[in-house]
C-alpha cells in the first residue's frame, strides 16, 4: 500500500482528530506518538493496530480490565547509558523499576486473559521479561528514595559513625547551652541553625566570653550566632564523614549504573511499548466519545458505511447538544463513483469528508462512528480536492491550482484508489469547466477508480446517469420549506433549488422570470422535474416517518401486553402454590384429626404419640434443607402471595355479595306467573317436571307420576301451561 499525502490529511482534518486522541493520553511520550500517527502502508499492520484497539475497547466496559500501564519517561536515562562512565540519579533508577515492574504485570494479566485479549497479549509476549533490573535496584534503593545502608558494609559503617558523632555534637551542644545559659549570655530565643549547624544566640556584649566560631550576627547586631568550641571538633569529623558518604554513595550508584548499563536496548523497548499502549488507550477512550467500533473488514473492494457519522461533527454536536444527522453510502465494484448534487448548505461537502475521514482513520487503526453492520476496505490512495486552495505564494488562482491536483490525479488513479472531489469543475467557465470535468471523470471511470464527488453541473449528473458503473445521489431538501434535511439519498439527481431559493430571499419574481429566460428552457425544465422529483421524495420521506412512529407504538403496545401478561402468568404460578399448600395443610389436618378421633375413643397415647410422629416424619422426608435466609424470603413471597390473594379474594366476595343482592331484587321484582290446574312446572331447585293436580291458597299439589307433593306456588317454575 502507498503512503497518504499530507495534503489529503490536511483536507480531511486529522491532525485534529490525532490532537483529540493525544489529550487522553495518561503520558507525555503517548502525546507526542498520538500526534505522529499517520495511515499504515502494509493492511497486516492495520488490522493488528485495529484488533488492539478494538480489544482495549472491550476491556473499558469488562469486568477484566486491563491494569495501569502509566510511566514516566526515561529518554533522559537512556542517552546518558549511551555516554560511559555516566552515574545516574536515583529518581532515574526508580522509574526503570517502575517500568519493568509495570510490564511483567501487564503480560502475566494478558497471558492469563489471552481469550480475551490475543492480539494485546501477542504484542506483549514478544518481549522478553526481565526481573534482575528491578532486583538489582531494590537492593541498593529503598521505597523512599535513598540509598540503602547495606548497599555497602563501608556505607553501613560511615552512616553508624555519622549517628554517633551527631550525638556527640548533640550531646556538647547541649553542656554548652546549659553552661552559658545559667551565665546569662545567651538572648532570649538561646539557639538558632546557621550553615546546618546548631548555635547559640549570644548577646552581643558578652560574645568574647563564650569561646567558639563566630558563624553570623542578627540584622541589628544585638546577637551574635557562635558554634561553641566543644562542637567544633566533632563538626569537622563530621563533615570528613559525611564527604566520605556522598563518595561511597556515588561509587554505588557508578556501580549499579554499570549493571544497568547492558539493559539499555531492552528499557528502550518497554518504553515504546508502554508507550504504544497508552496511544491505544487514547484511541478506545477516544472510541466511547464517538460511539465507534470496528466494522466488519472485506476483501472485495467495497465500502459499505451505514449510519456513518463526521466525528469531529459528532464531538461539536455531542457538546452543544444538538443532534448530528448519519449518513449512509455504499461504493462497490458495481457502483464505484457517486455524484452528489444538490443546493448549497444541503450537506454535500460534509458527507464527502465523512467518507475521506472515515477511510483514513481506518487506515491508520482507528475505531469509526458507523453502524455496526457496515463493511469497508482498504485502499493504496486516497485523493482529495476539497475547498478553496488558491495560492498566493505561488500565483496559482484556484481554478490552476485544482487543473494542477487533477494532473496529479491523472498520474496516480487506479483501480485501487479512492478520490474525493468537491464542487467538481467550479473555478471557470461554467460550459468549458463543465466539459473538462466531464473528460476527467471519464479517464477516472475508465481506470475503474473509486471516487465521490459534489457538483452542479447537469452534464455531470447526466453522466452518472449514463455510465453503468455510476450512479447519482442528492441531498434531501424539503420542498415546501426550501431546508435541508441533511439525507444522502442514492439513485436521482438533485436539484439547486436556484431559483426557488431566490424567490424565498425576496427576489423579485419578475427579476427570476428574467433569468429563466436567458437561459436555455430544455435546463429550467430538468431543473424543475428534479426539483419535483425532490418534493415528492420529501413527502413520501414524512409519509415513512409517521408509520414509523405508528408501528414504534405498536410494538411498545405490543410489550407492555406482554409485560402484563407475564406478570398475570407469574401471579397464577403464585396463586397455584398458595392453592396447593393450603391443600397440602388441609390433608395433614384431616390426619391429625383422625389421630384425634381415634384417641378420643380408645384414649390409648402410644398409639397417638406414634402416629403423630409418623405423619412428621412424612412431612419432613418432603422438605428440603433451607438456609435461614432461604427460609425467610420463602415466608415472605408467602406473606405478599397471600395478602394479594386476600385482597383479591376480597374484591371477588365483595363483588359476589352485591350479584347476589342485585339478583334477589331481580327476582323479587320479577313477575310471577299465575298456575292453573294442569300446568307442567318444576320445583325452583329440582329436576323433575310434574304436573299440579289442584290449587288451594297459595298451595298446589304436583302430580309426578308415581307421588304427588305439596308445595308452595312461590317454589315452582313455568315449564309448560296447560293448553
């Protein structure tokens, strides 16, 4: 794969996608290697950066995630290894341990998640661990950043020495200051440090009386600061030890300097390491921002991006919270250049930068804003020609500047290439600029290129519209009220909307009439059809919007019936147990009340005693071993299963109660029907049809074959009247 050129980087506005990975860098080298990536030459190093990132990314919002990998540099260090016998400082042994250690956890934690993380732990097992380093250093520094004392027996033995002459000093302080105290020489505040070293405040009148080195006197001159002559002694002992320290020091650290030394090239590669985790670490935090992924990677030069966004669109959008409108387009050895029309301010510049972006980003391992489901591929070029690059430097206007880019084009396009061309032709004539532009596109189809480009020109649009392997697209613009709506849609031109968007201005109709006629009537009327072309698409695109939102209702409908009726199933799985426990309780009553009887008549109690604890037994071989916790939220799904039952139970009697009310009124109020000898009835709670023999006051006997019966006529039901 070929190398971008800078330009196109430039067109496409990385460098300020690379300045927003590099401030979520943790370090100061990961900030400046952020701000140097630049796209892959070999798709074997993409994919691998790509997979790392995608694999950080998972890392974020898993339970493993991967373990703190900041440093602090170590350039400083490595250039003095370079430079023999060079001593370090201690702060400088400290970091490398610090990084060694740093790297040995991160590859025991990704070779322990190596299903998780393969490529994290590839790259991290290809270095060669080292634990001497850090050992070596340990030895000789402790966790406060000294030098140990047992880092040598002759430091061991000055740094004994030094305490005791530090005692002595302290211990002759001491008997001077009581001495010349109790004498009255000394001024209020007594002592003071000058040089680090203890003296005593002497008045000034009495400084020749108290023997000593004269090390200071106060502002005013009324105190005059004496190291007493007893100190001085074992000052000078302790300032010979103290040199004979800082010596012994500085051949420990020359010696352990030495040992580190052959580990130079090995430090350096932990560094760089570390340092390339940090820039993946930036670009899967830099992925959450931007809600990216890594789409699906084909092999047949296609580029499929659905619901793709802009993302440094999406970060300005994101902070202002305004919405940002994804884009979808697909390029692919059937449909391999698009031509964009459409008014100005429609989007059009912008979903051609989405693309290039997009490409680049990927091309340098980066996540993008896509939908999950798109598929893209990698180029060798991608081409730009993007805004206004008139030169000054150069007396190129634009127009020559863009005839230039197109003559590198020329040289470069092929069938593995991907152009991006803004406002094709612009910058001169519009019928010759329009012609060129044409041929140009014609060669770049002919190489079977890959490309997007934006434009006015109808001979381009007719040109997509005629070469089998290209196709027309144009921004939505909403018809009625002349505003973008920021949709890429594939298949038709679109128009400018020139003239429509003149009238809205304010431009007077007469002045537009004008225009139209200066201008051949064969383009105002293609203008006109694409222009209502558009307006109906608008419609139909509002027409989709509102089943849209009918059928989001529907299926939220949908759930909540289903929410409903598994809260009704699981309340009947409650109810059922409920049912059969209760049940279950009633059978053991019956038992028990057998047993009971059975005593009340025989008043035998082993026979009781004995059949009681066999039903327990019974019971128990049933139940299962509950834990205490267990047990107490069983009691409670039972309490609140029963309390609802309660109340349901209650509603349902209550509601029965005022039935039964209502049908006894009914009844009451229902007509009686007037027996006659002969009628066929029934008793009101019986079967059998007899029929009534005779009639006495209110009484009648029913004949029913083979009895006869006396009843109340108020019991009887009509079955038949007699005829």
């Amino acid at each position: 794969m070929a190398g971008i050129h800078p330009k196109t980087l430039q067109d496409l506005e990385f460098p300020t996608v690379l300045k927003q990975i590099a401030a979520r860098c943790g370090t100061e080298l990961g900030k400046a290697q952020a701000l140097e990536i630049s796209p892959f030459t070999d798709e074997e190093a993409i994919l691998s950066e790509l997979g790392q990132t995608a694999e950080y990314l998972s890392s974020l919002v898993s339970e493993n995630r991967i373990p703190s990998h900041s440093f602090e540099g170590i350039d400083k260090e490595l250039r003095l290894l370079k430079i023999e016998n060079t001593i370090l400082e201690i702060d400088g042994f400290r970091k490398m341990a610090s990084i060694c250690r740093t790297v040995s956890v991160l590859k025991k934690f990704l070779k322990k998640f190596e299903e998780y993380y393969p490529l994290l732990h590839q790259s991290a097992d290809n270095l060669e661990e080292n634990k001497e380093i850090p050992v070596e250093i340990d030895l000789v520094i402790d966790r406060f950043g000294e030098v140990r004392d047992n880092a040598s027996e002759k430091l061991a033995s000055l740094r004994r020495q030094i305490l005791q002459v530090r005692g002595k000093i302290g211990q002759s302080f001491s008997s001077a200051l009581s001495m010349y105290s109790s004498s009255d020489y000394l001024d209020d505040i007594r002592e003071s440090v000058v040089e680090n070293r203890r003296v005593l405040a002497v008045k000034a009148m009495y400084r020749r009386k108290v023997k000593g080195t004269v090390m200071g006197t106060s502002k005013t001159g009324s105190i005059v600061y004496i190291e007493p002559e007893a100190t001085l002694k074992y000052s000078r002992e302790l300032n010979n030890l103290e040199f004979d320290e800082q010596e012994e020091v500085q051949r420990i650290l020359k010696e352990l300097t030495n040992k580190i030394r052959p580990y130079s090239p090995l430090l350096r590669i932990y560094q760089s390491y570390l340092a390339h985790l940090d820039v993946t670490s930036a670009k899967a935090k830099h992925a959450v921002d931007i809600d990216a992924l890594l789409p699906n990677i084909n092999s047949e030069r296609r580029l499929y991006l659905r619901d793709a966004f802009h993302p440094l669109l999406f970060m300005s959008n994101k902070l202002k919270k305004e919405k940002t409108f994804p884009q979808t387009i697909e390029l692919d050895p059937e449909n391999r250049i698009i031509v964009i029309s459409g008014p100005n301010a429609g989007g059009k510049s912008i979903t051609l930068k989405t693309i290039g972006l997009l490409q680049v980003m990927l091309q340098s391992g980066l996540l993008i804003p896509v939908h999950e489901r798109s598929s893209v591929s990698f180029f060798d070029t991608i081409l730009t020609d993007i805004g206004d690059n008139q030169s000054i430097e150069n007396h190129l206007s634009t127009y020559s500047y863009r005839l230039k880019n197109m003559n590198n084009f020329l040289r470069l396009c092929n069938d593995n290439t991907l152009f991006l061309i803004d406002e094709f032709g612009t910058g001169s004539d519009p019928e010759l600029g329009g012609a060129l532009a044409e041929a140009f596109l014609e060669v770049f189809y002919e190489r079977e290129s890959y490309g997007v480009i934006t434009t006015h020109y109808a001979n381009l649009k007719a040109l997509a519209n005629e070469l089998p392997h290209a196709t027309n697209a144009n921004m939505l613009f909403d018809g009625r009220t002349l505003e973008p709506t920021f949709q890429l849609v594939l298949g038709e031109a679109g128009s400018s909307f020139t003239f429509e968007v003149a009238q809205k201005n304010g431009i007077p109709y007469s002045l537009i009439n004008k225009a139209k006629k200066k201008i051949e009537r064969g383009k105002v009327r293609f203008d006109a059809t694409i222009a209502k072309l558009q307006k109906e698409r608008s419609k139909m695109a509002r027409t989709g919007s509102r089943l849209q939102e009918e059928e989001t209702k529907a299926k939220e409908e949908a759930a909540r019936l289903e929410k409903l009726n598994a809260k009704i199933k699981s309340k009947l799985e409650n109810y059922q147990e409920l049912y059969d426990h209760d049940q279950r309780m009633i059978q053991l009553g019956n038992k028990v009340n057998k047993a009971a009887d059975k005593y009340f008549h025989d008043k035998k109690k082993r026979p009781l005693v004995s059949e009681l604890l066999r039903i327990v037994e019974t019971e128990n071989s049933k139940r299962k071993k509950k834990t205490a916790k267990e047990a107490k939220a069983e009691r409670a799904k039972k309490a609140q299963v029963a309390q609802e039952v309660q109340k349901e139970v209650k509603v349902i009697r209550e509601k029965k109660k005022v039935e039964q009310k209502k049908a006894v009124i009914k009844e009451q109020n229902k007509p009686r029907p007037v027996f006659k000898v002969g009628d066929r009835v029934r008793m009101q709670d019986g079967k059998a049809v007899g029929t009534i023999d005779s009639l006495e006051k209110g009484k009648a006997i029913v004949n029913y074959g083979m009895f006869t019966t006396n009843v109340s006529v108020d019991q009887l039901e009509m079955v038949q009247k007699m005829k």
